[in-house]
C-alpha cells in the first residue's frame, strides 16, 4: 500500500466552498483502479490547512491511473482553483509499526 | 479522534539510525492514556523525509499528557537530535468522508 499526502493550502475565504466542492469531486477519485481510501483532515491549529491522505494499491495507481483518466480533468476544475500556493503532492511507504 | 500530523526531516546520513531509534520509541507513545494508534511513513520521492500520524483521543491527551509524561524526556532524546529543522507538529480532525 501507497500513501498520498498533501498538506493544502486553501484560499481562507474559500474553506466552505472548498469543502463543498471536494464532496463533489471525491466519487471521482474513489471510483479510481488502485483506490482504496481517502480522509480529508483540517487543521486545528491553522484553519485554511488541509491534509488530504488517500492510500493507493501503487504510485502508479495515483500518477498515471488517475492523473491520467478522462475524469481527472473534472477533479482539477472542482478543486485547484481553492489552493493558494498549489501543493506539493508526495508518496510514502509505512516504515513502522 | 485527533490526527497528530509532522513531517519529520531526518539529517540524511541518520535515517538508519533514526529508524532504530523510532522503534525503540514507540512503546513510550502507545502506552500513553489517550493514545490509539500510529504510523511512521517514509517519503518515495525524498528518503529523509517522513510522515508522523498519530491518532489520540484528544489534542490535550498529546500536547498535555504525552509532552507532561515523565517518559517523554527519553522519547525526546532518543528522536529529536535527528531532526532537521525541528519538525512543526499540528493535530487535524476530519472533514471527509
């Protein structure tokens, strides 16, 4: 299993809708070959900073599967426009326990 | 549920010894009062790079009784001379789904 991890940055006068629109737009990535979960966790201490974790059966499930899909481009249209500055998006392997 | 959330910066030539380290570690988390449960990711795309989770049943049960155990002396010492720079650690609650 594969773990994607963004931390998002969210336009603060957009933290409603950004949540709005990415209920909307999370059936396209769970309907994604290789998805297997997602959690969208915000920020305690920082109320415009999201962490978006989704686990993956591959890297390439994420990068190439869905990046790649004719469905991505309606993901992006729902939710890139609410990230001020846009996010590093990175992969991790569970080293413990 | 709490998610305690750092990415962790590991001084490159000690993420052998740092992982070592996080073993011996853990026990002192997960016996505290409040704790559910961790993961320690390791990033794909920058190998010093790691991703602490921690699941509590409240911020207080971290930032007062973990960092007020007298066992967090030796959980500080075995783990934060590996970091750089000193990881900033926030705590999110979910959003989604």
């Amino acid at each position: 299993m594969i773990l994607e991890a963004a931390y998002l940055s969210v336009r603060p006068e957009a933290t409603e809708d950004f949540e709005r629109d990415f209920a909307l737009a999370a059936p396209i990535i769970s309907s994604m070959d290789g998805y297997r979960w997602h959690q969208l966790q915000r920020c305690h201490e920082v109320p415009n900073r999201y962490l978006l974790l989704v686990g993956w059966d591959s890297i390439e499930s994420h990068t190439v599967g869905f990046r790649g899909s004719p469905d991505y481009a309606r993901w992006r249209d729902l939710l890139h426009h609410h990230y001020d500055p846009f996010p590093t998006v990175e992969h991790f392997v569970r080293v413990h326990p």
